[in-house]
C-alpha cells in the first residue's frame, strides 16, 4: 500500500508539471512567507504552517514537499485499515475478494490525498482520529494529533465527529460503565461548543445571523460552482437526489472527461455496496450496533448533507467526498459482518438443537431396549 500511494504521488506530481494545481500556490506562499506564527489559522494557512519548518529551516523544494506530504497521506490509510481490522470479525469478500483490501487500494481515494494540500492532512487526521476512537483509553495521543489535524484544516469534519463519537458511545451496545459514558459525551459537548463559534466563521457566516447568512453563502457557492467547467445545479434537486449526487456522481453517463470515466468504475462500486444495507434487517441491526458503527453512520451523514448545500460542481464533489467514504463503506462492511455472524449462530444453534434431539432419541431407544 505504501509503494501504491507513493506511485500516485508520482502521478499527481507528474500532473502538477502541466497543470495548474493547489500544491504549487501551498508551496510558493510558504517560501515566501517570513513569519511562522502568521499561519498559525485553520484552513489554507495551516498547511503553510505545517509546511513552513521544512521548506525555510530545512530546505526542502517543491518536489520534496510533495512526497512529503504524499507520505502523510499514507498513514491516513494504515490507521484506517487498523480501525476497519480490529471493529469487524470476519473479513467481508467481495466477489472472493477481500473488500478492506480492494477499499485500501481505490485509486480516487489515494489520488486526491498524495500532494501537497489539505486533503493529504486532514485525511491523516481522520485516521488517527478514528483509530483512536476505537480504544481511548489507551490512544490519547492518536486522538490529540488526529483532532489537531481535522480541525486545523477542517473544523466542520471534527465537529461532526464529536458529534457522531457521543452519539455512538451513548447509544452503542458495548457495556462501557456509565460513567465513562458520561464523560465522553462531556467531552463531546465541550469541543463542540468551544470549536462551534470558530466553525461558524471559518465556514464564512455570521454567528448572530446564521440562517440568512447560511443562504446567502450557500447561493454564492452554488453560483460560483455551477458556472465552473463540471458544474451541476443542484438548487432544485430533492434531498435524496442531492445526495445520490454527493455520492455517487459523476457516472458513466454524465462523466466530464476521461478522468471522471474512471471514477465512475469508483463510484458503481459505491453504488454496489450502498446496495447491501438496503435490507429490512439493517435498521435491526443498526439498532443494536457498536458505538464505532453508529459513530461512523452520524458521521457520514451529517456531512453528507451539510455539503450537499455547498457543493454543486463535480470535480469539487469528487475531492471532498474522498473524506467520508470510509465511513460508508465501514458501516456497510460491519453490517455484513453482522449477518455472517448471525448466519454462523443460527447454524449453531441448529446444530445443538439437532444433537440435542438425537441425544434425547437415543436415551429414549435405550429405555425401550431395557425395558
């Protein structure tokens, strides 16, 4: 997985060189900024912050801050593979193939966080984040840096998984005292309103005014968007059309350029295992599922929605969304992982009903024969 992330690190700094791209102003800005602490702010500055040590003590060029930043991205992957390994029991096929594997080796997942930018960090923050999640006990140290990382570059996606985190322990099924309870959910509570006031500017409204500022903002974006090259309108689509879009667009149909023809191979398979939890026993399941799932679900969701009132252009929509599919794609996995697991109970008990009536008919053959 490493060489593979680090070949399409080669391929979008290949790309770099005769197109424009982000990673060029990130790096340029950062050589001639003159004060570190200036970038000190969530967004585009924080990556000339990040940058700024390696480029002006240490030297390193364009080129080098690419890898580097390619090699951020990768850990990314290692800790979520971790965090997929160690909440399933079974290792879910597909078509005879290992899915986590064949989800650790999609290619716009790897493409959009191998450079230098926001999406290689905050990519790296969520999977050190929801790795520590997953034991917090004793993973303090993943949790402070993924949380440093996502909200530095992103506060919305940390403050949708506070949320979905206290959702997710308060309603999971594992018998965690209720005092650690508690004290996640605090936690929870008290990040979101300490983060809540920055987010709200960060995302460009006013903390006095939120909705009109929401609407005002949200038609500005969608404007800007849709009058880009791969813009959609998506101002008169229903919610569920919006996120059909969200997640799943561009398709073979509608795809812009050579480009979105091979992410559309990406997204049938979204599609394909979006498929698997539309079952009567999901909302069972989904009833009775670890926090790490629930977490996963609101996660996805509440981003999901929030960005389906910004995003309007498919090439912004094909970036962003590289974020979150994790998330889907565990819930799906944990819920299959589920039926399995289900499956291999039921065979159990029917087996041990079966020995259990074979016991009985035996004794009851005995008992005739003695008599």
């Amino acid at each position: 997985m490493f060489w593979y992330h680090m070949f399409f690190g080669l391929v979008y700094w290949t790309y770099s060189q005769f197109n424009r791209s982000d990673s060029q102003m990130y790096y340029w800005y950062t050589k001639t900024s003159t004060n570190w602490y200036d970038n000190f702010h969530a967004g585009t500055e924080f990556v000339h912050w990040l940058s700024y040590p390696f480029v002006k003590w240490f030297g390193f060029n364009y080129d080098m801050m690419m890898f580097l930043t390619t090699w951020l991205g990768f850990w990314g992957f290692v800790y979520f593979y971790l965090f997929f390994k160690e909440n399933l029991r079974f290792n879910p096929k597909f078509e005879g193939w290992d899915a986590i594997t064949i989800f650790m080796f999609l290619p716009n997942m790897h493409f959009w966080t191998a450079s230098l930018g926001k999406g290689a960090v905050i990519f790296a923050g969520i999977g050190f984040l929801v790795y520590g999640l997953s034991w917090p006990i004793k993973r303090i140290p993943h949790i402070a840096f993924g949380s440093f990382l996502c909200y530095m570059v992103r506060p919305h996606i940390l403050f949708a998984i506070l949320i979905g985190m206290g959702v997710g322990f308060v309603l999971g099924r594992e018998k965690v005292p209720i005092y650690q309870k508690y004290l996640v959910v605090l936690f929870a509570i008290g990040m979101s309103i300490y983060v809540y006031e920055d987010l709200i500017k960060f995302l460009g409204y006013d903390p006095n005014n939120l909705v009109d500022s929401f609407e005002e903002e949200t038609a500005l974006n969608r404007g800007r968007l849709v009058t880009s090259g791969s813009g959609v309108d998506m101002g008169s689509y229903s919610m569920p059309m919006k996120l059909f879009t969200f997640w799943f667009r561009p398709l073979f149909v509608d795809s812009p350029n050579a480009l979105g023809i091979a992410i559309s191979f990406e997204n049938a398979l979204y599609i394909y295992m979006f498929s698997k939890i539309v079952r009567k026993d999901f909302l069972t399941y989904i009833k009775i599922a670890p926090a790490m799932v629930k977490m996963s679900a609101v996660v996805f969701i509440s981003i999901s929605i929030s960005m389906t009132f910004v995003m309007s252009n498919l090439g912004i929509i094909i970036r962003q969304k590289s974020q979150i599919m994790y998330f889907m794609l565990f819930v799906v996995v944990a819920f299959m992982d589920w039926q399995k697991t289900t499956r291999i109970k039921k065979r159990g008990e029917i087996f041990n009903r079966i020995v259990e009536e074979e016991r009985k008919n035996l004794e009851l053959a005995e008992s005739t024969n003695n008599n």
